[in-house]
C-alpha cells in the first residue's frame, strides 16, 4: 500500500560529510522514511557512510543523485527548506511541528514534497531558499545554534514520523501541480507585471521581490495541474496582448 510517507523526499544539497548521508539515511528509515536524494554528492559511498547507515544500506543505496537542485524538485509539488537563520529575504518560516502538518497536506493528497537541507558549512544559498515555498526553523540554543546536518534530518523525520499516520493516497484525485510548473507560470505572471510597469517603482527596480513572492506563493498554493495550465494559458494571452 502506498501512504503518504512515499511521497516525501529528504533532499541533501552538496553534502560533504560522508558520515552525515549515512546517518541521514538511518534517520530516515527509523521514523518510516525512505525517498533520500543527493545533489552533486562527494563520490562514492564509502566505508564510514555504510558503518553509519547502520541497518538503512536499502535507503542508502536507493538514493538518487542529481547535478543540480533544479532537476532534484522538478517534479515536487512542494518545495521546503530548512535553516537556523531567519530573516525577510528568507521567506516565510515555521516551526517544525506546523511545517510537519503542511508536508502531510500536500503528500496525502498524492503531492511530493521535496525537503531541502544545505551545506555543512553554510547551508542553503540565496538562490536556493528563493525556489522554497517555506522555510522550516528549528529553535536551538542561542550558544550551540547550528545543528549537524543529519541531526537536521532526524529532527524533521522525527517530528513527521510522529503523525504517525498511515494514509494510503486516494487513487482518481487530480494531480498536483510540480515545481518546474509552478516555476513556468510564475515567469509569466512576472513577465505581465513588467509589461503593465508594476516591476518599477520610481527609480527602484522591485522586480526580483516580486518575482519572489509570486514563486512562494505558488509553491504554498497546492494548484492542481489543470488549474496551473489554466492560468498560464491566462498569462500567455495576457502577455500577447500586451506585447502588440
């Protein structure tokens, strides 16, 4: 039976550690996890991810690598990033417990979510954070905030694996829209809003703001892919228009 667990993925931007991908692997498979994907990984799996995978090799052998983030949540209906820094540039962000009940929203629906976490040393980028419908912040000690990356991972499996609910997805639900999706249409909304000057004000370009806020809040919209297309084709006769 597929539940809704199969439709999460933990997704390990740029890992260094090998230790931490296998113990990220273990994470996973103890709270009922086992979607692990690595983008632009150190190599080969070596010795010390295997001893720290412990009783998980099946998650961590099954990992899928990708070159880019890109082509890792092309096909996520929801698109989520950890860290422990807050901020406006940084979106919207949620304690893990709240962020735990949307990723369940949208994967019983049949949606994946795609959870991001970064870089040992200096986590997510700018660009990266910008592609995520939210953030997840978890609270730690203002003298020790930076949590390893795989304490990162066992924290937020942990806090879903604690829904422990074993939802089948429903089978004739239309579809979700994907990332690479909500990207296209966003680039349209934004393409209107240069035409009509709304990307301008006064002497101050605004236009990347608000081609952010329109990506986030497609990403936190669950639009099926039928009223994503219905949309684009919107903007395209907009954009037609406009251009005459």
């Amino acid at each position: 039976m597929k539940t809704w667990k199969h439709n999460v993925r933990f997704v390990l931007v740029e890992p260094t550690e090998q230790g931490n991908i296998g113990a990220s692997a273990r994470a996973l498979k103890n709270m009922g996890f086992k979607n692990l994907s690595l983008v632009n990984p150190p190599g080969e799996m070596t010795e010390e991810a295997d001893r720290l995978a412990h009783n998980a090799m099946d998650v961590l052998r099954s990992a899928k690598e990708y070159p880019t983030l890109a082509e890792a949540i092309a096909e996520a209906s929801l698109v989520i990033g950890t860290s422990r820094l807050r901020g406006k540039r940084r979106g919207m962000a949620l304690p893990v417990d709240e962020a735990a009940e949307k990723v369940f929203q949208t994967a019983s629906r049949g949606g994946k979510v795609a959870l991001l976490f970064g870089r040992e040393q200096r986590g997510l980028s700018s660009a990266e954070i910008d592609e995520c419908a939210f953030m997840i912040n978890i609270p730690t000690d203002f003298r020790q905030p930076s949590l390893n990356l795989a304490q990162a991972v066992m924290v937020v499996a942990y806090e879903l694996g604690r829904l422990q609910i074993e939802t089948p997805v429903p089978e004739g639900r239309k579809p979700l829209s994907t990332h690479a999706g909500q990207a296209v249409l966003s680039e349209r909304l934004t393409r209107v809003l240069e035409l009509l000057g709304y990307t301008k004000m006064g002497d101050r370009t605004i236009g990347r703001k608000i081609s952010v806020t329109i990506k986030h809040f497609l990403g936190r919209a669950g639009l099926t892919r039928d009223e994503l297309d219905t949309l684009e084709g919107i903007c395209t006769r907009l954009v037609k228009r406009l251009e005459k």
